[in-house]
C-alpha cells in the first residue's frame, strides 16, 4: 500500500521533472554556442542536486567536441559521472578523448588522460593504453604527472593489462624524470600499484633510488613530500650509515609549515630510530620534542591527531616532553575531544617535580560543567596519586574535598578513584568515613561496587560497618553482577574480621546467592565460599585477606608488539584508533590469523569496493528503488559480521593477554602463584576480579563492535587494557 | 624493501560538502571504490555518537568506511576513505581546500558552493587525483581556473559574445616546477616587500597573579611585490638562537653583549624556505611567492609577564546581587601604548540591571553584553604604567535557576604595534635578482597581539 502511494508520488514528480529534461534537452543541441553552454551547466546542476540526468548522455555527447575548456571540464564530469549507465554510448565519446590527449595545449592533453582513466567501463580501458603511453613521455610535467596517476588507475581496472603492457616500468622510469612533482606522482602511483599487487615488485626502493627521492624531498612540493616520506618510514634497513643519512635529511622537515610533512618526517625518525647507536638516537629524540609540541598550534582536528600521536610517542620515548606539561593544560574553550586527550598526556607526564602543578590544574576542571570533563579530571588525579606517591596526600585532600558539592556524578567517580588509591596507600584510612557519608549519592555499578570492595577491606577498621552493608545486603538481587560479586567477598572479608558481626549479614547473602540468583558465577562464587568457610576456617581466612600485588600504574599502556607497530603508522587512522591497521577499519575481517595473509585484508577491502560497484549497477538499472535495496544489503551484512566480530574480538583479547604476561609479569601468573600453597581452585576476591574484569572487556569488544563506540576512540576500546591493569 | 605484509592505501575516495543538517551539496567522487549513499548515514552516525557521548572526534569508521570531517561556517566536509587513511593528510587537505575555495568564493558557505558549483568541480579536479592531492596553491590555481565562466553566464544572458573566450589558459609553469609557488614573468614597477613581524601572546594566569602558562606564538607575514625570480636572504639579530632547533644539540655561543638570548623553541618556514640551507648555516634563504604570505612562524616558551593584568574581585550575594572590582594595569613601558583593549569580563548568565563606575579611565567604556553575558570594558589606547578600576554591581534573581554555569575566564584583548615582546628584530632582507637587477625597498612592522590570553576568576 504505502509503496504504491510512494511510487505514485515519485511518479508526479517525475512528470514535473520531464518538463525540466526535454527543455534541456532542446539547449543541448541549440544552434547557439551559449545556449548550449548553459544547458550543460544547468544539466551539471541537476547533477548536483541529485536528480538523474542520465537520459541526457546521448544529448550531451554531441557538446563534446568543443575548444572551449570549461565546457569540456563540466562535460567530461558528466561523463565521469554516468559513464557507468551508459557503457555503450561511451565508445562514442572514445575518439574525442584520444583527440584530445594529442591536442596542442597541455591543460587538455592533462584533462583527457585524467578524465579517461576515471570512466570505469570496458570498453575505455581498450583505448586507454595508447593515450597513456604517450602521455607518459609528454614533454610537459604537468600531463606527465597526470599520466603517472593514470597508469595506478589503469593498473586498478585491468591489472593484468597494466602488466603485459609494461607499464609499471615504464612507471619505474618516472622516478628518474627531472620534475619533483613527477617523481612525486610516480612514487603515489607506484606505493599504490605496490600495496595492490605486492608480487609485481613495482616499488623496489633500492640505493639508487632512495638518493633520488631523497634529492626530490626538497624541491617537492608539501603533498609531494608525504608520499616521498610515507616511502621512507615503510623503507627497511639494517645499515646504520643508510638510516643515519635518511634521518640527516628528513629532520630539516620538522621545520616545515605543514603539519602533515612534520608528523611524517617524524614518523621516519622513528622507524630509523632503532638502527641508529644510542647517541645519536639521544640527540634525534630531543630533536622531536619542539616540532611535536608546535602540531598543537594547529585547528582543533589536527590538534587531536596529534595528542593520539603524541600518547604513542610518549609511550615509547617517555622524556621527551617533560619540560613541555604546560602546552597540555587545556584551554576554557577546546572541543572536548581535544580537553580529554590533553589531561591524559598530562598524567602520561607527571612526574615528583610537577606533580603539584598538575594537581591544582587539575582541580581547576573538576569544578567544571562538563560531566564528561570532571569525571576524567577526578579519574586523572587518581592516576596522578597512584603515579608519583609525593603526590597522593595533595590528591586525597583534593578529592575530599570535592565531596562537599555533593554532586553525584563526582562522588561516584570520587569513591572509585578512592578505591585504587587505598589499595597502593592504606594510610589513607583516615578518607573513609567521608566516602562513606555519601553514600547515598552513589548509584552506579562501579562506583558501588567500589564503596562495597572499601567497606570490606576496611571492616575492621570501621566501626558501623554492619549498618552500612546491610543495606546492600538487603537489595543484593537487585544490584549488578559486578556490585553483588564484591559484596559476596566483603561479607566474607567482614566475617573473618569480625565474626560477630559479620555472621548474620554472611548467612543472609550466601543464601540469597546461592538460592535465588540466576547468576551461575555468583552462586558458583556462593558456594565456594560456603564450603571454604564450613571446612576450613584457617584457610578461608587466608584466601579471603590474601596480599594482594600493588598498583604501579592506573595509565592505559598499549602493549609493546601493537605500540612498534602503531608508531610505523603514525598520522594513520590505526595510529588515532590505537588499533592494527589489520582490524583497525576492516570489521568484517573474521580470520586475522596471520598478518601474511593478505589476500584476506584485499578481499575485504574489496567488498567495499563490491558495495561501490554494486551501487553503481543498481543505479544505472534501477534507479527507483536501489535505495532500499541497499539498505537492506547493509543489514544482511551486518548480521553477518557480527559473529565475526565475536571471533575477532576474542582473538584480540587472548593477544593482549598473552602479551600483558610477558610485559609485566605481574598480572595473571603471579597471582595464580600467591595460591601455590593452596589446593582448592584459586577463588579469593583479586582472582575473580580478574575474571568479572575478563567477562566485562569481553561485553565490551562485543558490544562495540557492533556499534560505533568502537570507531570513537572513547572508553570502549581503551576499556580492555583499563581492566586487565586494574586488578 | 617495502614492507609488502601491510595492504593499505592512504589515501581517501570521494570529498563532500554537506549542510548543517548532513544533507550533501555537491561532491566528488576520485576513486569509485566507496558506495557513495554511505554519505546518506553520515548525520545518523553524528547524531547517534553525540547521543553516546559528548565526545566526537573528527573521524570514525562504520562498516569499512572511515569519516574524516571538518565543520566551516554551515557546512561539513567530509572526505570517506577505506583502510588505514593518513588521516592528518586528509584533515589538513580538507583545511587547505577550505583555503583555496573561500580564497575564489569570498566566503565558503551552502549559498555561496551552490552558486558556483562549476568552478568548485573544477578546482575539485584540479586540487586532487584519484585521491592523492596535487596542488593546494591559490594563488598558482587561479592563474588558470579562472571564473570567467560566471562572466560568460552574465554574457551569455544578454547574448553578446566576449572577446578573448576561446583563448585557453595553459598550465602555469608553476604548478610542476621546483618552485612551485611563483610563476615566472612577474613584473612591477616599484619594486617592495614588506615584512610584518606579528607576535601573539598566550597566557593563562591565575586568580592571584600567577602564570600558568605563557607562550609566544610568532609569525612573519610577508608582502612581495617583486620582479622576476627573486633570491632573498633575511637576516635576524644576533640575540636569536635556533639552538633547540638545531642540528648539533651543542652547546650555543655566547649572546652578544648582555641581552638575554631570544631561544626559539620551534620555526616553521613557508615551503619556500630552504630548509637544508637553514639546517646546516641558518640562513634563511628563499624565492618568495608573488603577493601575501606566511614566511616562519616561531614559538617561545619564555616566561613572559602578563602585559596586561586585571585583578578582579568578584563578590557574589547568592540570590541578590553581584559586585566585581577590577583594577587594570598595563605592566608595559611607558613608551608603547595598546590599541584596542578589551576586557571581557564574565558575569552569571541571569545577572541583570548593571552599575557601572569608572575610575581613573578617561577613554575607557564599559558595557554589560548579555548574549556574551559579560561585561566588556573597551579602551581605544592605554598608555605603559596607567591603572584603572571599574566598578560593576548587577543585580541577581531571587530565584536560582541553574546552579551550574560555565567557569569561564576573563579574556583580555589589545595589541602592541612597534613593539615584539621576544625582542627579535629584523636585520636585514636582502634582495638580488640577478637578471633584472633592480632597486628594491623592504619595509618592516612590529606588532604584539593578544593571543588566548585568559586570566582566571575565584567566584
């Protein structure tokens, strides 16, 4: 029903636009050059607007041959554009394209290898190759950069073509030619070629070679010196002289105006880095730290590319901008995006000497506005108390001091940050009654949860313990799993301390938990917990307030293998997500398992391409209804993907933590060795917090994947290193 | 060898320019390898993530596809890509298109991109290739992509054919060439160059006096109207050191005399500049582009004084009124006077009926602006050493509406002419061109502006 009415109204509007087409269609072949002309600007306009003139082409065809340049342009944009629907009426356009490509003025002869390379049909494809033979020799730099363009286009429409025609030779060639831009055009076209179809061995960067691009640097222009530079960071060498001379002639582009040429130059600093001996990698890294520090000069989208890059960087050379906190502290009017970023290189950067300074600018924002803001800010003066011990009685004060507003989003995030802090300084007993007095602000899983791990650590340290937990105990079906997890343990923790106490609200929970609740891990939990207790009291008592391994750090660290490589990203899209460029934008990419596989990266990159494609087909034969069509291609997709993603996810957890294991060496197998002595399964509360932690970065991969919480580096994604840390 | 494992392109398929509410105008599509109705979720995507969160950052991926956008004026542009995109490219190239375009358009906005859809195609296809960007120079582009087509429209309505169409440009040698900023054959009669040496200050302070963060963020702008291809050298005084920039790390000579050494922190040199020249003796040598530009911009992390301080005293009497006490002092040398001085002065948002008094400010204003909710207090010139107050009472509403207001700064605004607060001075700009030979004239300006320069309020 709806689809007829919808139909029908389509239909009126189409009748009005008919009038529109046939009154075109009379400028278009107008005995007036003018009258023509404007036809075609008018036809080029509905183009614009969306509305489908591909009835036109033959009419349009007919203006083809003109000398008049900018009639030629809007017509070989029509062309670009509906080419695809019309593939048999494009050989007619065909002699005129060769035509031009020979025509004195190289504006033209430039225009028509352009134009030709981007009409994706067949049929052009066979008469490209003269044209673009000859053009590749032309004698002006301006067709010739045209041309090298050219042969990456044509190498993408008919490989095989490019290949038996030699033209990646001829390609190769280019690198030799006495005009930067050329040069620059050639090394775009052939990185391209290179990456497509690595067995074709299009981009060797040899000796030879890396001197002549290392010579065009200078004369390129800004564009040009990103491609040359995104050469040099992918070029690979053992030599120390080699990398030496590289990053001799690369650092004079950290003065240069653009920001990109600057991130790039440092880009290849790096990667060459590591070939270079200690001194002289010493004085580069100090080199780095004026130009990074300048990117923050530039608008604010920028700016935010930088900060990610910068986090990696700091990661990696962790001095080279202590002196520089300062640039960090954020502006009143900074987008969010960029007043996040800043605090967390400024944790990155806290050190005994600045510590102070940092703590009272970071008071400044929590009494901001901004929920977001604040609760980072308050997140950020825990890292910074866990970070720099000098610091923590300044950040205690602080943050009870916070309490007195009385705004909930701030006690909630308060009694979190209070929670890690206790852990690495029990000294701070003392902040405990105040925490507790707000409780009643406190209604959120993590921060409850936190309130609940305090009250049981600290039982025997307060005295109206009982009347504080009972309530929980009270509501325990109805808080989280995380909340009712915690108190489990805390009961248990009271009930070793204080058994008079503790014994009446234990047998109330272990009941509740092990009768009522449909949770398998909390009556699993529940039940361990019980026989435990019922067998053994000693040993309860030791499993319960077993030592727990201190905090050394609350800051997001990316493991070691994923940080070398998203450094040789930098400036990329996976340097800014902080994921391998493998998965960082292919979601549908299931089996990751070896980065050789790249047929499997180009086949999903290919489905793109399939969607691009397809949309073309389905505009050229349905135009009506290809939008519902598509859609519902979409979701199919989606659908599928979601499993994958699963997969994948899982994949990337079980990385990390084999990675985490063999970095810190602090994490899951010291703990498990702490129950060495133990028989029984190891169940104290550090463990199975590892395993809530798991269960919950788990959700999380999964939930993300499928929405776009993923592709915003936000919490999500930094969310699994958060929680493998945080034990 | 290049790494062969890594299957990326870098580069992005199709540009957008869509209007406030993601609906698009007019785009390009370079490569055909994204589906181009993936536009068509562009503003759900926004809106959904501004749903999720406050925070959205200039890019994010959904189904294979990166969003790479910028907002300017009423208009989005959007560049889609797939795989790992150089996002700082894209983002800056954006930036750079947004330049060329409102350098042809006067002001780059919805009506103004509908108006000449035929020229923005053209430069479109001129400014980037099959996705990898070619030239972002206006001044070299507009030598030929011209608008004579909107003059021709004009013409062509009253049917009378110009002289000289059908003539058509040829690509400037420029566009290719090493130097790729300046067409040959320039010609002046008087030949000129004038230098502006432009130096902004940011600085943050707080309530009691004590600065925060204080940066110098230089710039030399030049005007060249000079003939032929000109080499030009321009020297600075001796009491600048490039020594954080440079290449040895060693220890820097002696400054001459007892000034205190100006240390750059940072320079960046327009592409013009000879950065290998610069890197092994310091000299900064170059071919300027015809006309307007950017020469260096530098940074210092001196610890500036504020040059203007405002202590302010804000008393607020929840529920009844407000009384704000602010006493201005120019901490500059009597010698130099600051031109167009403002003071912003944050109040609450409901505040209203205000008082204002002035002491010993003869040529200063005040007014309270309630859609900037503040009061701004203007003064055309302020001599070195001079102090003023201004007393301002507003009256609050009996009835709190919301409690939370933005913390906001007061911003002052002025600046400095004749005057560089580093101290760095032009020596000398030497000019040859050693095939016309001519005489020419530089000309050199010194200004101090406020950049972000916010001073903190106890409230």
């Amino acid at each position: 029903m709806q689809a007829t009415i919808e139909k029908k109204i389509r239909n009126l509007f189409k009748r009005n636009f008919k009038g529109e087409t046939s009154e075109l269609r009379t400028g278009l072949v107008s005995q007036y050059a003018f009258e023509r002309k404007d036809a075609i600007e008018r036809t080029i306009h509905a183009m614009t607007l969306g509305k489908d003139v591909s009835m036109l082409f033959p009419d349009i065809l007919k203006n083809l041959a003109t000398h008049d340049l900018d009639q030629k342009k809007l017509v070989y944009l029509y062309l670009m554009n509906y080419a695809k629907t019309h593939p048999e009426l494009v050989i007619l356009a065909v002699n005129t394209f060769v035509q031009d490509s020979e025509d004195p003025n190289p504006l033209i002869r430039a225009l028509a290898i352009r134009t030709m390379g981007c009409i994706r049909v067949d049929k052009m494809i066979d008469f490209l190759p003269g044209p673009l033979e000859k053009t590749l020799s032309d004698e002006s730099p301006y067709v010739r950069k045209t041309a090298a363009i050219a042969v990456a286009k044509l190498f993408d429409l008919d490989q095989q073509l490019a290949i038996d025609l030699h033209f990646v030779e001829k390609l190769q060639t280019l690198l030799d030619d006495s005009n930067p831009m050329v040069i620059a055009n050639a090394v775009n076209a052939l990185e391209e070629i290179q990456r497509r179809a690595p067995e074709t061995n299009a981009f060797k960067v040899t000796k030879t070679v890396l001197d002549k691009l290392l010579a065009a640097l200078n004369e390129c222009t800004e564009w040009g010196r990103i491609s040359i530079l995104t050469a040099f960071s992918e070029y690979e060498t053992t030599d120390a002289s080699e990398a030496e001379h590289i990053c001799e002639r690369v650092v004079p582009q950290f003065q240069h105006a653009n920001p990109s040429v600057v991130l790039m130059a440092i880009r290849v600093v790096i990667t060459h880095l590591q070939t270079l001996p200690l001194e002289q990698r010493e004085t580069l890294q100090r080199k780095m730290s004026s130009p990074l520090v300048t990117l923050l000069a530039t608008p604010p989208e920028l700016q935010y590319v930088a900060l990610r890059n910068i986090r990696l960087i700091l990661q990696k050379f962790p001095g080279i901008l202590n002196r520089e906190i300062k640039v960090f502290y954020t502006k009143y009017n900074d987008p969010l995006y960029l007043k996040l970023e800043k605090i967390e290189i400024m944790v990155n950067l806290v050190s005994k000497e600045n510590a102070k300074q940092v703590v009272t600018e970071l008071k400044e924002y929590c009494v901001e506005v901004d929920v977001v803001f604040v609760r980072h800010a308050i997140k950020a003066l825990g890292q910074v108390a866990i970070q720099v011990p000098e610091s923590s009685e300044l950040v205690v004060d602080t943050l009870l001091d916070l309490l007195d507003h009385h705004v909930a989003y701030v006690a909630q995030e308060v009694v979190v940050v209070m929670r890690n802090i206790l852990r690495k300084y029990p000294v701070f007993e003392d902040a405990i009654p105040r925490l507790c007095d707000a409780i009643d602000e406190i209604d959120e899983p993590e921060s409850r949860a936190a309130l609940v791990w305090i009250l049981g650590e600290y039982a025997d340290r307060i005295p109206p313990v009982k009347s504080l937990i009972s309530p929980f105990v009270k509501s325990f079906l109805e808080e989280s799993t995380n909340v009712q997890l915690q108190l489990l343990t805390a009961c248990v923790k009271l009930y070793t301390k204080k058994p008079d106490e503790g014994k009446e609200l234990l047998h109330e929970i272990l009941q509740q938990a092990t009768q009522k609740s449909d949770n398998a891990d909390i009556r699993d939990r529940a039940y361990i917990y019980w026989r435990l207790l019922s067998s053994d009291a000693e040993l309860s008592k030791s499993v319960a307030l077993a030592h727990r391994p201190t905090i050394a750090s609350t800051i997001d660290r990316i493991p070691q293998p994923l940080l070398d490589e998203l450094l040789r990203n930098l400036s990329t899209l996976s340097s800014v997500y902080y994921k391998s460029p493998e998965n960082s934008t292919n979601k549908s990419n299931a089996n990751k398992s070896g980065n050789a596989n790249k047929s499997n990266t180009l086949g999903d990159a290919d489905d793109v391409q399939r969607r691009a494609h397809e949309e073309q087909r389905k505009m050229a034969h349905e135009d009506e209804i290809f939008r519902d069509d598509n859609l519902l291609d979409f979701d199919s997709g989606n659908a599928g993907d979601g499993a994958d993603d699963l997969a994948q996810s899982s994949n990337i957890l079980s990385e990390i933590f084999v990675t985490n294991d063999k970095q810190s060496g602090t994490t899951s197998q010291d703990i498990l060795s702490l129950f060495t002595p133990v028989t029984m399964p190891p169940v104290e509360s550090t463990t199975n917090n590892l395993n809530t932690n798991t269960d919950s970065s788990f959700n999380l991969n999964m939930n993300s994947n499928t929405n776009l919480k993923e592709d915003t580096p936000t919490s999500a994604e930094k969310q699994p290193f958060d929680d493998l840390l945080d034990f | 060898m290049l790494n062969a494992q890594r299957v990326h392109f870098l580069v992005m398929s199709a540009v957008f320019f869509l209007d406030k509410k993601g609906k698009p105008l007019l785009s390009r599509n370079y490569r055909g390898d994204v589906p181009m109705s993936a536009v068509e979720t562009f503003p759900v995507l926004l809106m959904e993530a501004e749903d999720e969160t406050s925070v959205v950052p200039p890019c994010f991926t959904k189904d294979g596809i990166n969003y790479i956008y910028l907002s300017h004026n009423d208009l989005y542009i959007l560049a889609l890509s797939r795989n790992n995109t150089n996002v700082m490219e894209t983002l800056l190239f954006l930036h750079r298109l947004v330049e060329v375009l409102t350098g042809y358009l006067k002001e780059l906005a919805e009506e103004s991109i509908r108006d000449n859809f035929v020229v923005v195609y053209e430069l479109l296809d001129e400014v980037m290739d099959y996705g990898f960007p070619q030239t972002t120079e206006t001044r070299i582009l507009k030598e030929y992509i011209t608008q004579k087509n909107r003059i021709f429209q004009l013409i062509s309505a009253t049917g009378i054919k110009p002289p000289g169409i059908g003539a058509s440009p040829k690509p400037p040698v420029a566009v290719t060439n090493a130097v790729s900023w300046r067409s040959e054959g320039i010609k002046y009669s008087k030949n000129e160059a004038f230098l502006d040496v432009i130096e902004s200050v940011n600085m943050l302070c707080s309530p009691s006096g004590q600065v925060l963060k204080s940066e110098i963020l230089g710039r030399v702008a030049m005007k060249s109207y000079l003939s032929g291809m000109p080499e030009l050298r321009l020297g600075l005084n001796d009491r600048v050191i490039f020594d954080h920039v440079s290449n040895t790390g060693a220890a820097s000579p002696a400054p001459l005399g007892n000034k205190k050494p100006i240390e750059m922190e940072d320079v960046k040199f327009h592409q013009c500049v000879r950065l290998s020249r610069f890197e092994s003796d310091r000299t900064i040598s170059f071919i300027p582009p015809d006309g307007e530009f950017e020469l260096m911009s530098y940074r210092l992390n001196t610890n500036v004084k504020p040059l203007i301080w405002v202590d302010c005293k804000i008393n607020k009497h929840e529920n009844s009124r407000i009384e704000i006490v602010a006493r201005l002092r120019a901490q500059f040398k009597p010698r130099s006077t600051a031109n167009d001085v403002q003071i912003i002065i944050p109040v609450p948002e409901d505040a209203d009926s205000p008082k204002i008094k002035l002491a010993g400010a003869v040529f200063s204003k005040a007014k309270w602006k309630p859609e900037l909710s503040a009061i701004v207090w203007k003064m055309k010139h302020l001599g070195g050493g001079k102090e003023l107050v201004l007393q301002a009472e507003l009256g609050l509403p009996a009835v709190s509406g919301d409690e939370n207001q933005a913390k906001r700064p007061i911003q002052v605004k002025f600046s400095i002419p004749y005057f560089t607060t580093s101290g760095i001075q032009v020596r000398y700009l030497k000019i040859v061109e050693s095939k016309l030979l001519y005489q020419s004239w530089p000309w050199v300006r010194y200004i101090t502006q406020s950049g972000d320069y916010a001073i903190r309020v106890n409230t």
